[in-house]
C-alpha cells in the first residue's frame, strides 16, 4: 500500500502541474489534502499517507529536470518503499522525514536513469557524474542513536 501511495501521490501531482496548468504547488496541496481525508476517512492508513506525501513533493519536479514520467513514478515508488521500511524510524521531525525520503527517492532514480543513458536532454542538477548523490544520501539514512 505504501508503494501505490507514494506512486499515485507522485503521478497525481506531477499531472496535475503539467497537463491542466495547474500551479505545482497547488496541485501538491490539492494531492496532500486528499490523502489526508482519505486518511481521516480510514480509506488509507497512516504510513500510507506519509508515503504519498512524500511522493506528492517528488511529483513537485521541475520540468527542465524531469528525465521522463516513467523515472518521476519510480522515485514515487523508491519513496513508498523507503517510507514502509524506515521512515517511521528516521528523524523526529514528521516534514523532516517525508522531505528525506523525496530527496532519496529522487536521488537513486535520478543516478539510475543517469547510469542507464535514460537521461535524455534532462540536465541532472548539478552534473556531478553521481558522487555527491551518493556521498550525501547515506548521510540521511543514519538511524537516531
């Protein structure tokens, strides 16, 4: 459940501010605060929520960086997936944690694509070759001591 949340939380938002010319930031509060009714509904639980709320702020990606919507999905569902493993136990802050598993999320998919030549036109900010994503990356995964 998490993984679809955090997919559909990225894809929802991510559409809403491409296709309809939506602001980005009012279709993020407009993906945010249905999951949190969905929440408030019972329809999804808790984590589920945290995971597309983090997806929602992937979906937020400029589109001078976007390599394509099918890269934006899996950061979506690195995110979702990073969220059910250890989100909950990953700094105290609640806009901390969601804000770190976007950047992470980001980060894999974006080297990835990078890695495997799905890069496209897309210019990766900044174009490093990869090693300060995954020098910065391991530093939020430290679990509190």
């Amino acid at each position: 459940m998490d993984v679809a949340t955090g997919v559909v939380g990225t894809i929802a938002t991510f559409l809403l501010a491409r296709d309809p010319g939506v602001q980005p930031v009012l279709a993020a509060s407009l993906v945010l605060v249905s999951l949190g009714v969905a929440q408030s509904l019972r329809i999804i639980d808790f984590r589920a929520t945290c995971a597309g709320f983090s997806g929602g702020l992937i979906g937020l990606i400029g589109p001078s960086i976007t390599v394509s919507w099918w890269w934006v999905a899996l950061s979506g569902a690195i995110a979702g997936t990073l969220w059910s493993m250890v989100g909950p136990s990953v700094m105290p802050a609640f806009g901390g944690r969601i804000g770190l598993m976007a950047f992470m999320a980001s980060a894999v998919s974006y080297q990835i694509a990078d890695f495997l030549g799905g890069r496209g036109n897309a210019a990766l900010l900044p174009p490093t070759g990869g090693l300060p994503t995954w020098v910065v990356v391991p530093v939020g995964c430290r679990a509190p001591s």
